[in-house]
C-alpha cells in the first residue's frame, strides 16, 4: 500500500488564478441531510450524492447485520477500490501510450534514415 501512496498525483483541490464562489447544496443520502458548500456545479454534486446513496442501499440490501455507519464505511471501502483500481487502468495506459509512441519514433527515424 505504501508504494500506491508515493506513485500517486496529488492535485491542488484550488486553483488560484479561478477560484468560483462557493455556495451551499442541500443533499439526502441514505436519509440522512446534508449541506455542504462547494464550487463545483449543484447537478455534480447531486450526482455523487446518488452514487453513493445508491452504493449505501446496495450494501445494505446484500448486508443485514451492518449499522450504518458499517454501511458508510464499506461504501467508502468500495469507493477507494474503484479508484485505486482505475488509477491503475490510467497508468497502464499511459505506459502502454508511452511504448507505442516510442516504438512509432524509431519507426519513423529509421524510415528517415533509409531515405537519406
């Protein structure tokens, strides 16, 4: 685990020549209310609400001895495994990007050095 945490990109959550006025959403997850404020667009925010409103009701359904906050946890679990999981796709590909076009490089200098 700890060789994913130093391979990671960490990102600055604000950006200094644009920052958006913040505003509050209201939102319903799992029954339980919400407010936060944010400068991120009120339909994204409402978006991630309901994944993971629907993550939540889907663990509770397939797990009956979980409380709730049990549920929140395993939620946030599955939530960090997606992303692990697709940073992992992300640098395959981007290794995968990194042969192909190294591979079409010589290619090229090599057709470039028959012609001369």
């Amino acid at each position: 685990m700890q060789k994913r945490r130093s391979a990671r990109t960490v990102r600055s959550a604000t950006k200094i020549d644009s920052l958006p006025a913040k505003r509050s959403v209201s939102l319903t997850i799992a029954g339980q209310r919400l407010s936060i404020r944010t400068d991120k667009e009120e339909d994204y925010i409402h978006q991630l609400a309901e994944y993971v409103d629907e993550m939540v009701e889907e663990l509770r359904r397939g797990t009956r001895s979980a409380s709730t906050p049990q549920l929140y946890l395993l939620a946030a679990l599955n939530m960090a495994d997606e992303l692990f999981q697709a940073q992992d796709r992300t640098e395959d590909l981007k290794e995968e990007i990194q042969r192909r076009t190294e591979r079409l490089i010589r290619m090229l200098e090599g057709s470039s050095s028959e012609e001369t």
